[in-house]
C-alpha cells in the first residue's frame, strides 16, 4: 500500500498518536483498519474516520482518569522511600 503523504491527514493521525499514547505509525494503522472495515478507500473518507477517532480518543480521556499518559505518569513518580536508591553491581 502507497503511504499517503497529505499533510491535513498526517496531523490527524499524529494527534491521534499523541492522545493514545502510540506512534504514529500505529495511529495510521489504526485508522487504515477501521476504513478497512468501513469499507472506504478514498482519503476524504480516511480524514473523517481518523477525526472520529480522534474526538472518541479526547472524550475517552476526558471521561477517564485511567488515560495511558496519565498511568505511565503515575507509574514513572518515585515513592519517598525509593528517590535515593541506587542499584550497585
């Protein structure tokens, strides 16, 4: 498959990526299987399936406080117990 270089459909998928927490080549992919799926093959109908993914992707997170981001976040903070541990060989 021709990779599509319109630039408006690019933005989409790569504010896609970034409000998933993935890349944008999985955003892309993302958007490509569910045209497939509803059957569409021409860029116009892409763009809109990737603006509905992207407006369901806000509101999911909007709703949530469970967002990857924010997981991530919360996983990456270090305890006060553990801010000077230091792993030795």
């Amino acid at each position: 498959m021709a990779i599509i270089e319109d630039h408006a459909y690019l933005k989409i998928c790569a504010s896609l990526a970034s409000c998933l927490s993935i890349s944008l080549a999985a955003a892309r992919k993302k958007v490509e299987l569910a045209s497939a799926k509803a059957g569409v093959r021409d860029l116009a109908s892409r763009k809109k399936i990737a603006e509905d993914l992207l407006n369901h992707a806000k509101t999911l997170s909007l709703e949530q406080s469970n967002s990857p981001s924010k997981s991530l976040d919360r996983l990456l903070e270090a305890l006060a117990e553990d801010e000077n541990f230091m792993i030795e060989d």
